[in-house]
C-alpha cells in the first residue's frame, strides 16, 4: 500500500485535473482580471479554451421581427443555450442588460490565507508551488485581455425589442428575447481572437509551469500538500457553484414540448402576424407559390 505522506504529497497533481471551472468562468464573465492569479483551481492552465467552450457549434439564428438570419458567434452565449435547451422543446429566455462580471473577491482571500498558513509552518516548497500557479494564471490573464477584442457590437437601437429564434444541434430550440442591443451584446462579434506566435509561446510556457509545480508539490510537507488540496478543491467547488448562478440570460417558463418543427414554426409565425421570412430562410417552412426561397447560413 501507498503510504499516506505519499498519497498527500501528490495532492498537487489535482491541478492537472482535466476540470473546466476556470474556462467557465472565462466565458461568462466575459473576459479575464489581473486579480483572477489568485483564483487557482484544477484546469487552470486551460483558460484558453474559453474560445472552445461551444464545442464548435455557431446555431442559426432567425430575428422574427425583421427577417434576418444570422449564426450566434459568442461562445459564452451558445454554452449557456446548450445547457438550457432540450430536444424537442423550445425554451424561452430573456437577456437583461449586458453587464461584464466583476471579479469575485471570496477567492482572494481563501488563496492569501492558504499562502499566510503555509509562511507560518514555513513550508516554502508548498509557497514555490502556488507561486508557479499564480504565475501561470498571471500569464493566462494577460493573454485573455490581449486577445479581448469585445469591441463591435453593431449599431445601438435603443429602445427596440428583438425576438430570435436559435435552432440548436439535437432538434433543441430556444426563443431569446430582450432589447435589441442586450441582444446584440450576447449573440454578436469576435469575442477572442486567434493568438499570435508570442501568445502561444507565452501560453505553452505557462502550461508547462503548472506541470512543473505539479511535480514539486511532492517535496512539500503533508501540512503543505494538504492545504494545497484544500486550495484546489474549494476554489474548485466555489467556481462550480458560482458558474450556475452566473449569467444575463434567464429561462422564463418551463420548455414547451412539440411533436413536429414545422408545428412549432406556424405557431412562431401566427405569433408575429404572420411573418415567415425568416422561417423559409431557416428552411422551417416551404415558400407559398410564388414566394422566393432564400436559405442564409
């Protein structure tokens, strides 16, 4: 058997964990802070994939009141739909006003108060350790701000409502409902760009200080080992807890099951007076006789 010392000292190695909190977070906070190198979590040194977080998936999008078809290209946005939507079932959510999530000031203080307990028992390992951490999520942060570019948003239309319909992968619909620009803010423009040479450079240095202060968390003491856990595992959990309250998307209503799409979309159109535009470019519904058939993607 393993002994126990062992077994703690390996307790950095939960940083390499394959967990998604921190990419989360990215994602709905909408960008990264400075401060964020205290918030140390497993998957950390993943952040970069908050540009992935969709799986690849950009839905078609119909705005039924003007006709437009058009795909949601933030990625934040078309995770949350994904996690809300259910095959077969259109489910109707609203957008509040668009505001950028300040960091979240708990995390800060359990971090100094692991590195302060750690400077007591003088364990240094254990402070080089989390020193390798904050670093690698130092150099994460700047990187997400780089490469912020949450800049075009389209013309402002204050004061007009907008109504879309998303058809997500899965026969999952979702009607989406807000003021035009809260929409615009959610569904529209380049969130991050691709990274340039010296960004991946950056990145890949990054990554491999996490594996490296993975390793010589096996040479701190079973005191240190387990507060680094502890670290890890409840920021982790705290992360978890703070995603699924976080967002300016909120479902209104329980989903509505329908036995046919083409049920669904003529109860939309009766619903917008009779407008099907943006259901025939959707290819939802065929063209009455005479009408022309035009398919965006």
């Amino acid at each position: 058997m393993l002994d126990s010392n062992v077994i703690l000292q390996a307790t950095g190695l939960v940083a390499l964990a394959d967990l998604r909190q921190v990419t989360v977070r990215t994602a709905l906070s909408g960008t990264a802070w400075y401060s964020d190198a205290l918030v140390l979590a497993p998957g950390m040194h993943q952040q970069q994939s908050a540009s992935e977080i969709n799986c690849g998936e950009f839905p078609i999008t119909g705005a039924m009141t003007s006709g437009y078809i058009f795909r949601v290209e933030n990625p934040a946005t078309v995770y949350y739909l994904q996690s809300i939507g259910v095959t077969g079932h259109l489910v109707t959510a609203h957008v509040d006003s668009y505001k950028r999530k300040r960091p979240l000031r708990s995390f800060f203080a359990l971090t100094l108060i692991v590195v302060v307990s750690l400077a007591l028992i003088r364990d240094w390992w254990a402070l080089g350790v989390l020193g390798g951490f904050m670093v690698s999520r130092f150099i994460n942060v700047v990187v997400i701000k780089l490469r912020d570019e949450n800049r075009w948003k389209g013309k402002k239309e204050s004061g007009v409502q907008g109504d879309l319909f998303i058809l997500l992968c899965h026969d999952r619909w979702v009607r989406l409902q807000g003021s035009v620009d809260d929409l615009k803010a959610v569904t529209s423009g380049q969130w991050l760009r691709d990274l340039t040479t010296m960004e991946s450079f950056a990145i890949t240095c990054a990554t491999m200080l996490v594996y490296v202060s993975a390793i010589l968390a096996f040479n701190a003491s079973p005191v240190g080992s387990l507060l680094i856990g502890f670290l890890l595992l409840s920021t982790a959990a705290l992360l978890t807890l703070c995603n699924s309250l976080t967002g300016v998307i909120r479902r209104v209503g329980a989903p509505k099951k329908y036995e046919r799409r083409l049920e669904l979309a003529n109860k939309l159109i009766s619903e917008m007076n009779g407008r099907s535009d943006w259901a025939i470019s959707m290819g939802l519904v065929l063209p009455k006789s005479g009408e022309a058939r035009v398919v965006n993607v």
